[in-house]
C-alpha cells in the first residue's frame, strides 16, 4: 500500500484532532457561545469515508459535525467564525457549531435534531437519481440516530426507491449519558436490522481509518455502479463529554477502565507508528503540525477579528436569494 495514502489519511485526521484541541483550548475564554460536541477519538470514519466523495457528492451530518464537515472540504474559517457567532461564519453567525454548511463543498449541513438529516440526505440522493446526475449522498448517524422512526422509514424508502445514499452509523455506544446496552436488547444488531430492510448492510471498527477506507470505496464504487443504498456501521468511541470541551470520566456513567481501552485504541497513534520508521519521516510528522498549527492559527484569527451580524441579516439573505 503506498505510504501517501497512509500519509493523507494521517494529515486529514491529525487536522480535524488539531482543530478540535484548540476548540476545547479556548472553549472557557467564552468567545465561542456554541455548545460544542467534539469527535476527538473518532475521526477515523468522517476522513476515511469521505476521501471517496467527489465535490458533487454531498454529505449530511448532525449535532456532532464538525469532522464531517472537515473532511468533505468545509471552509476551516467559515467554520471557526461560526462557532464565534461572526458574519463570515458558515451559518452567517447565526447557527453556531451545529448547523455547519458549506454548499460549495458539498455539505448541504448539520441539524442538531437527532435523525432529522436522514431523511433530507435521502431525498437529495433521489433528487441525483432522478436527475440522472451520478452523485451520491452521504449521511453521518449516530448510534442514537438509530433508534429514531425516521431511521427507519428513510431506509424503508431508499431501499425501495433504489437511492444512492451510503448511511455511516458512527457507534459510539453511547447517547449522552447512556450506553447502548442500557438502551436496547443486547439482541439488536443493527446491521440485520439494516439488512431486514433491504439494504446492503456492513459492521467493521471504526478507528482503524484503513479499514474505514477500504470498506467506504467498495461501498461508494457499489452505490454508483448499482444506484441502490449501502449502510455502513463503525464502532469507535468519543472521549470527552457529550457536549463541550471537557473530560467527564469522573461522572461514571462509563464503565470503569472503558476509556483507558478507547483512548489506547486512538486512530491517529496507531496509524502515526505504520508511517514512522525512521527519524527523517519524524520530521516530516512535525512538518504536518507546523502546517496545520499555521493554518489553525489563520482561521481564529480571521473569527476572533470579524464583525457580529448585523441585524436582519438572515431576512436579507433570504429575500436577496
Ligand atoms: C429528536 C431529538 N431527541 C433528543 C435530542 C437530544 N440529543 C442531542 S444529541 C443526543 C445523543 C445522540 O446520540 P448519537 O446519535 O449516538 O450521537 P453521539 O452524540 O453519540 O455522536 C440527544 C439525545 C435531540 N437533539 N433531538
Ligand atoms: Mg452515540
């Protein structure tokens, strides 16, 4: 396997980790008055997949956004001006962390109300069939996603429509406070109950980013070819608290010594040690931080010095349109 292919996969996660850092860093300064849900320890399955999608492809996603929206090619300063309320932002300022957009790149956005980008995601997709165009949607779901009706009437119809639609359930295990095994029978697999509906259905580990790529382009290649619906489950874990910049193992409601498992299990380490072999691609390693630090350092810069909306200005939008 070429080493560039590792190399990008790394750079593209190593971005969104970096990002996310320096979002929780300055979370307290209470400039960005967004609640925020970070992806750190599962940024595997957004870049793995979406290094499939071409810019005409669009990607959905919802309250837990910001990683999609980073690797299907969202404006990084678009995104930061958001999550500090400016007019530059994504949203114009108005949305904040969890109604990303950026239609020039493909992300027709994030809704923070659990499920309700499923259906919409599908719709695109059958809009692309209808209109002949050989694009596909992809929708980013959560494991609690799944447990909402509109999951399952929106599998129900791309199965029987035919839709070009890959859904990607990131299994984090958890829906805020509660673990999966709290919430469901420990004999629901999500994958048959996918696969009962008529849809070709897969389960793999969500933080080996390799494994995510590979499974995502036989999917993708398959979707386009067949026009017909893939759903795809990656099991990964989120280390921080469900909303905000801390850590909250303290609160026990994750069983103890998981987080230790997961945080040994991180995406980026393990691909870190398959591209380092020696001390000169080290160097290079710290290059790709340096880039990315400058970058970072670019985008909330261009936040913190830009102007609030002005009054009105999403009416103005909306009749200028
Ligand atoms: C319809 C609806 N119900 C409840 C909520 C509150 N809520 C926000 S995020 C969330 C958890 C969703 O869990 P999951 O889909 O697994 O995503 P994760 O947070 O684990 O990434 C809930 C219940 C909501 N936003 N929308
Ligand atoms: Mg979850």
């Amino acid at each position: 396997m070429k080493n560039d292919l590792k190399k990008n996969l790394y750079y593209n996660m190593l971005r969104i980790r970096m990002i996310e850092e320096k979002i929780a860093a300055l979370y307290s300064e209470q400039e960005m008055r967004c609640p925020v849900h970070l992806s750190i320890g599962q940024e595997a399955p957004a870049v793995g997949v979406c290094a499939h999608l071409s810019k005409n492809d669009i990607v959905m996603s919802a309250h837990r956004a910001h990683a999609h929206y980073l690797a299907k090619g969202g404006s990084l300063k678009a995104m930061i001006a958001e999550l500090y309320g400016k007019e530059t932002g994504c949203a114009m300022g108005k949305g904040g962390s969890m109604h990303l957009v950026d239609l020039k790149a493909g992300f027709y956005a994030a809704v923070p109300i659990v499920g309700s980008t499923i259906p919409i995601a599908t719709g695109v997709a059958w809009g692309f069939k209808m209109k002949k165009q050989d694009n596909i949607a992809a929708v980013f779901l959560g494991d609690g996603a799944t447990e909402e009706g509109v999951f399952f009437e929106s599998l129900d119809f791309a199965a029987l429509k035919h839709i070009p639609i890959l859904f990607v359930c990131e299994n984090n295990f958890y829906s805020v406070y509660t673990q999966l095994k709290k919430r469901q029978s420990n004999k629901r697999n999500i994958k048959k109950i996918v696969q009962a509906n008529g849809i070709e259905s897969y389960s793999s580990y969500g933080n080996d980013v390799l494994k995510v790529y590979f499974l995502a382009k036989k999917s993708i290649k398959k979707i386009k070819k067949n026009k017909k619906p893939i759903f795809l489950e990656f099991k990964t874990y989120r280390w921080l608290e469900h909303c905000g910049p801390n850590w909250d193992d303290h609160l026990n409601y994750r069983p103890k010594g998981e987080l230790k498992i997961w945080l040994d299990r991180c995406p980026l380490k393990k691909l870190k040690n398959k591209i380092i072999t020696n001390s000169n691609k080290l160097k290079n390693i710290n290059s790709l931080e340096k880039k990315i630090n400058k970058e970072i350092a670019q985008a909330f810069n261009f936040a913190k010095t830009a102007q609030f909306p002005k009054k009105n200005i999403i009416e103005k939008y909306i009749y200028s349109n």
